[in-house]
C-alpha cells in the first residue's frame, strides 16, 4: 500500500515525507509536459544520456511560486486548532458528524501536526482513543472515537441528533 510504501521510504531516508516527494514528481510531470508541448526545459532540469528530462540536482527543490514554503504549510500548526476546547461540542466534515472534543494536540504515532480526538455521539469512529501503538489520547466506546484535523472540525452548539426526529415537516405524510 501507498502506507507501506511511505514506511519504506522514511525508513531508508528519515527526511523523507509524502508531501515533498508529491511535490517533485509534480514539478518532473510540469517539466516532461513543457518538453512535449515545445517549451523550454524549466530551471532545475535536464536531459540525461538516454534524453529523458531528470532534475539538475535530485535533492535541490525547484524555486517557484507555487513551492514557496510548501513544506511548511504542509504540518498544521496551532493555529488549526485554535478555538477546539476539550469538552465542548463539534461537527466533523465530512458526513457531519457529531460529538465531543475530547483532545486537542500532537499525536507522535500518527504525522506531525496537531490532531483533535473526537468522541462521536453514535460508532461512526474508528478508535476507542487510542492511537496505532496503544497509547491512550482519551477514553470512548468502540467504534466512536477518532484522530482528525483541526480544519475539519467545527466548534459550536451541535446538539446530538435525535434518531426519531422526522427531518421532514411535510403535511402529505402520515
């Protein structure tokens, strides 16, 4: 799996990350198609003995507008949790899914960045809230809790739903 491939890699080289390596293969496929369509090859690239377009420099990142900082942008920061208090209700995206915040911080068994548990109010959830190795974030049900992003979290008044309650107010039904 692309999981186990990414292992793979970091294992070999421990400054390696998904991201990055999305980056470079992006920018080779931008340079290969300058090439196709006639243009010149982009800074940073060349063509080797057989003529296929390779990078200048393979570990060098290319300068340009869209890369500016990519790599810091790429762990959420503070920021993206800023507002997610522990004990105070949220909708998850996507599905809009309800529950409680019931942690807000970095999780070292998953990527870098700051995660938030959630427990959920029914077993939408993938955790019981622990993360891969068994360390405990936070205590829920099977099946109802789960590690997400701060961007995908919404703090607010979000009731639970009650099961029973017909979304529809239409008078055509009985």
């Amino acid at each position: 799996t692309l999981r186990d491939w990414g292992n793979q890699q970091k294992a070999k080289d421990p400054t390696f990350n998904l991201a990055k390596h999305a980056r470079q293969h992006r920018e080779l496929m931008d340079a290969q198609r300058q090439v196709k369509l006639g243009l010149p090859l982009p800074a940073g690239f060349q063509f080797d003995s057989t003529g296929k377009v390779v990078r200048d420099e393979p570990d060098q990142p290319i300068p340009s507008a869209k890369n500016t900082a990519a790599d810091d942008q790429d762990v959420p920061g503070l920021d993206t949790v800023d507002g997610l208090q522990v004990g105070g209700r949220c909708e998850v995206q996507p599905g809009g899914r309800r529950g409680v915040i019931a942690f807000v911080g970095e999780v070292p068994e998953f990527s870098a960045g700051y995660w938030v548990g959630v427990i959920f109010d029914e077993p939408v959830g993938k955790t019981d809230g622990t993360a891969r190795n068994g360390k405990r974030y936070f205590e829920s049900p099977a099946n109802h809790g789960g590690f997400l992003r701060g961007k995908n979290v919404t703090a607010g008044d979000f009731p639970e739903r009650d099961i029973f309650d017909d979304d529809s107010d239409s008078d055509d039904e009985l």
